[in-house]
C-alpha cells in the first residue's frame, strides 16, 4: 500500500511538473509573437500548389559556386602537350576509345601523343572538377542540344561551352568575353544580344546558345570544317585564314596547328579531351554530383512590372543564389520594365505555380517596397548641407542543425560570399554551432536647417513628456539538446535561480525548444520628444544614447525623415533616484562667503537630458556648459558638475 501511494505520489509530481513547463513554454512562445509584417499579411493569402520542389538548396549553394572558369582558362593557356603524363590507360585502349568516338562524330578524332597527355592530364588532375561540371551539364545540356539540332549543327558543340566557360553563364575573361559561349561585346551585338545596364543576354542562356549556333553555321559556310570552325570560334577567322596561307594552303587542324595562336594550339585537344571524359566517364570512375535542378523542372514567366531578386525570393521563399543562377542575365539582380522589351524570370515549377496564381499580390508587394526607398526630403528651413551617414551594424548568428549558408544569406538580405568572407569559410558549408559575423548597412541622410534661437516656449515643448507604461527588455536563449539549467548559467555568467525567478520556473526541468529570458529585466520608461527645427534622427539617437534602428522601431518609420512638431517615443531604464550630492566648501575670488558646489555621479542608462530631467531647475545646455562637454556622450560612473 504504501509502495502504491508513493507512486501515486511521484506521478501526480511529474504530472505538475510537465504542465508547468507546457504553460511556461506557451507563455514564451506568445511573448514571442511579433506584430504581423506587409509580407507576412500577403503570403498568407497566396493560393499554394502542392508542386515537389526542384531544387535542393545545400546543393544549389555548392554547386552554384563556379569557380572553375579560371582553372580550365589557365589549363588552356599553359598545358603542354607535349609533356607526357604518367596514367593507368593505356594507348592501344585509348585509340580504340577515340575510333569509336570518330565514327559517331562530325570532327576528325585521330589520336595523336599531344591529345593523349592532355586526356591524361584531365583524368589524374581534374576528376573532381569533371564531377561538378557534369552535375552542370544535366542542367544546360538539354537546352544546348535542342537549338544545335534547330541549326543542324553537331551536338558535341555542347561540349565547347565547358572549355569555354566550365559552364559559368557569368565568366568574364581578361579579354571581357562574357557568358557560356564567352561572347565579345562586339560579336555579341552583331548577332543581336542586348548588352545594358541592366542585362547582358551574353549570360542567358537561350539567347546566347542561339547566338553562338549561328556564329558556327556562318563560320561552318566559310571553312567546310568543324575542326576549322572550333578553331575561328576561339582565334577569330582571320587568324585561321593566315594559319591555312603559312601552312602552304593545308586546311587540317593538326597540321595548321603550329601557325595558330597560343592559345587556339590547345584549344581543340582541349574540346577534344573533354569529349573524351565525358563520354566515357564511368570507365574511368568519375561519378557526376547530384544534379541541382532538372531541365524539365523550371519555366519563364513573362515579368509584367519591376522587381528585384530580393523581392522574388522574400515572396516565394527561394535564395537569391538560386534566382542568380537560374537567371544569369540580370547584372544587378533586378528584373527592369521598360515597354516594347520582353523580359523574362526563370523559376522552378513549384515556384512558377505559386508566382502565376498570385501575380497581383506579388507585384504590389514590390511596389509597396520600392515606395520605402528615401525620397528627396524638402524642408522650409533647409539652407545647404545635406549630409548622409552610413551606419554600419554588425550581428552575429549562432549556426543551428538544418541550416545553410543559403538559408542564412536569405534571412540577413546578404549573400553567401560575403558571409565566407566576413567568417573567412572555404567551402559553403554552414559550421555546426559557430557564431558567423553578419555585417550590414544602412544610409541615413541628416538634413540641415536654419538655426532659429529657441524661446522659452520652444525650450519647453522640448521636454519630454513621461509615461508610466513600463516594458521589460530581454535576451532569450533557445534551449538545444543536451542542455541544462546549469550549463546555459554558466554560458551567461548567471545562476540557475536567477533564471527560475526570470522565467517562472518551479524545478530545473525544461524543454528543447523552450525559450529562457537570460537577461534581468530591466524597467523601461516611455518619454515623448517633440522634433524641432534642425533636429534629425542621428542627433535624437546621440541625445538618448540609443540607436537610429530603435527610434524607428519603437516610432514604426519606414525611413529616417522627420517631421518639425512630430512627437517620438524614446524607451529608456527607469530612472535612479538622484544620487547623494556631495557638498564642498569653494572659495570664490569675487565673493569672501563660501558657496556649495554639487556632484552627480552618472549611472548606467543615464543620458544629460535624462539628468536633467532629475534634477530641478537644470538644462542639458546648462550640463555641457558646467562639465565642458560637446558630444553630448557621458560614461557610468562619471562625475557631472552641478552648478547654478
């Protein structure tokens, strides 16, 4: 019996225990909530398709990464072919290899030891690079084939636009060739590629692969030859033209070879090889990365207004990283409307489902975002001196399990690359638990006025007006696996009661998930400060001693203009009482009788204005007078004449 009621006991315990914890975690989780943002609102009323997503982030974020372009550039440009390679194949297989591709294409495959040093070098030194292009190549070839099959034009071109670009649609040479097929800008505007500020149709990949099957249809008319015709794509016709005339009119590329430019001499081993390693990449063990996105698996979308990449991926919750790659054309990612020119967005299915059915709503969220840009402010008052500030702010964010750079990058309105730059990471792999630096800014403009002197009225209506509503500022901790009431005190030098007494604990025993105030609430006060002429928001957040970003939180402004008469909420700690005034006795040279000079000893979340709020009959002008101060910044534990 007695064994019975201890259990009872015990249970009915642990029972309280559990729903004292459930009724404290719904307490956190409803002081967390946040006023429901313009987006927020609006997302909520999007009709949704249940679409598979096609494209995974983690693998669009590694893969996007193409740095690969100045690797195959610089294999171009200095690979020997002469120098022999050590490898594990063998020359007979190897001839066997390149008759079999001979007879299944429309280029003269002969071996040769050049070629054979140039295949072996890509298979010892580039296995990993080819995994990562052939990932790429699921994605761009389909299109390739497509249009070289509209032009009649041999479909192993496709492989010209890894030697040319290694399959970046933003690679830029040093000479500025640009895109997949690494167009000039004056070849590019020849066959009606619209380069702007906006777009460079060198990078789209439609256009530019029309453009490029085109280019090799006239160069095919000139020579008869597609060896001949790689040759004039990457050295120009002319220079093809003097290699035939100084090799005494012969019109093979390997015998025209010696006459070419540097470059083109290992232009075509290198187009020729890379179609050897692709066409028979199993043999050779080299296994293609997980693909980023199926051909089939994305469409265009006719753009109907004016809209940024940001935008785009705030509304339909997909990474900038992945809007660049699958839409390299735009420069400065932002999709323009100008009337008479098409321009067009390419996103996944899943994506093209929810931006089709809710167009409307899209749009007017980007224009609602573009009208909370800064507008030329005009004030009566202003004479000259406009001035901006660039306030530079830096966070950090603890890395959690699930997340990626992508994810991050989203969240903060950066990009991946400077994220691996702020943190110096090498790879785009977001560290497990470290804290990443995350650096952003923003301009705030100071408006300058006409200094009008300040009546004692004027200086009154200054003054700020006290409420007594009171709000209590916090740090919460996410609670993770594996810790405890202990560990996460000891994290922030606290103890474990002090945490109970903040977050109405009755044991140690809390939830992962839960959210912990860390942090002593401290009481804040809400006082009214009237704008006057010449004032801006920098200057009110100096006075107080606060942030420009928290005048326009605690105020709901869009941007950092103010009105002359607007009244602003300033939240700052409840106010100390006066501090114990020290008395001394000081001599002074006009008068033989002593008079008394009082001392204040500056406490944590004091500002002059709020000193002199405390104390009777004292101005702010009067503190910086007595104490020679100009800034306006006061430091705890100062000591502030009280004179007058």
């Amino acid at each position: 019996m007695n064994f019975r009621n201890t259990t009872l006991s015990l249970f009915s315990f642990f029972s309280l225990a559990v729903m004292a914890q459930d009724s404290t975690l719904v307490e956190t989780l409803t002081q967390q909530e946040n006023k429901i943002s313009y987006l927020d609102s609006i997302k909520k009323t999007f009709v949704k398709h249940d679409v598979a997503a096609c494209v995974d982030e983690r693998w669009m974020s590694e893969l996007s990464n193409q740095d690969l372009f100045p690797e195959m550039i610089a294999d171009i440009e200095n690979l020997n072919p002469d120098i022999k390679v050590e490898y594990d194949l063998s020359t007979d297989l190897l001839k066997e290899r390149l008759k079999i591709l001979d007879s299944k294409s429309a280029f003269h495959i002969e071996y040769n030891q050049g070629l054979e040093n140039i295949i072996k070098h890509y298979l010892k030194n580039r296995k990993k690079a080819y995994e990562r292009l052939m990932s790429l190549s699921q994605y761009y070839f389909p299109y390739f084939e497509e249009a070289l099959a509209k032009y009649n034009v041999p479909l192993e071109i496709k492989y010209l636009a890894v030697v040319e670009s290694a399959l970046n649609p933003r690679a830029v040479s040093k000479a500025g060739a640009t895109g997949l097929w690494q167009f000039m800008y004056g070849t590019g505007k020849q066959y009606n590629l619209d380069i702007n500020t906006f777009t460079d149709e060198r990078s789209d990949m439609l256009k530019a692969t029309e453009a490029a099957c085109q280019y090799m249809v006239n160069m095919y008319a000139i020579f008869g030859d597609w060896d001949l015709v790689l040759a004039s794509y990457n050295a120009g016709p002319g220079n093809v033209t003097k290699a035939i005339r100084r090799s005494g009119g012969k019109q093979n590329y390997w015998n025209i070879r010696p006459y070419l430019p540097k470059e083109t001499q290992g232009y075509v081993p290198a187009f020729l090889a890379t179609m050897y390693v692709f066409e028979f990449h199993k043999e050779h063990g080299i296994k293609p990365n997980k693909p980023i996105a199926n051909h089939f698996a994305t469409d265009t979308i006719l753009i109907k207004n004016k809209i940024s990449f940001k935008q785009l991926s705030d509304v339909l919750d997909i990474s900038v990283e992945q809007l660049q790659f699958l839409n390299p054309s735009y420069k400065r990612d932002f999709i323009p409307f100008i009337k008479d020119k098409k321009h067009y967005v390419r996103l996944p299915l899943d994506k093209v489902a929810i931006f089709t059915s809710n167009e409307p709503k899209i749009y007017a969220y980007a224009e609602y975002e573009f009208n909370k840009r800064e507008k030329p402010f005009f004030n009566p008052d202003y004479v000259a001196g406009n001035e901006s500030e660039s306030i530079t702010k830096t966070k950090y964010h603890k890395v959690r399990r699930g997340e990626t750079l992508g994810g991050i990058s989203k969240r903060y309105g950066v990009t991946i690359s400077e994220i691996k730059k702020w943190n110096k990471l090498k790879s785009n792999r977001a560290p497990l638990g470290k804290n990443l630096r995350i650096i952003t800014e923003e301009q705030v403009v100071a408006v300058a006025t006409t200094a009008k002197p300040k009546s004692n009225v004027v200086e009154k209506a200054q003054d700020s007006v006290l409420q007594k509503s009171q709000i209590k500022q916090k740090e919460l901790h996410i609670v993770e696996k594996g810790e405890s009431l202990f560990s996460i005190a000891k994290k922030y030098n606290i103890t474990k009661d002090e945490i109970k007494t903040w977050n109405k604990l009755e044991d140690e025993n809390i939830l992962i998930g839960s959210s912990l105030q860390v942090t002593a609430p401290i009481e804040l006060v809400t006082e009214n400060y009237i704008v006057q002429a010449g004032d801006n928001l920098i200057q009110i957040a100096k006075k107080y001693n606060v942030s420009v970003d928290e005048l326009k939180e605690w105020n709901e402004l869009e941007d950092s203009n103010v009105k002359i008469g607007t009244s602003l909420k300033v939240l700052l700690p409840e106010k100390q009482e006066v501090a114990q005034v020290e008395a001394k006795p000081v001599k002074s040279e006009r008068q033989s009788k002593y008079q008394s000079e009082k001392v204040y000893i500056v406490k944590k979340g004091d500002s002059l204005f709020s000193i002199s709020q405390k104390i009777k009959g004292v101005t702010v002008s009067d503190l910086k007078k007595w104490n020679g101060i100009s800034s306006g910044k006061i430091k705890p534990g100062m000591k502030l004449k009280i004179s007058g």
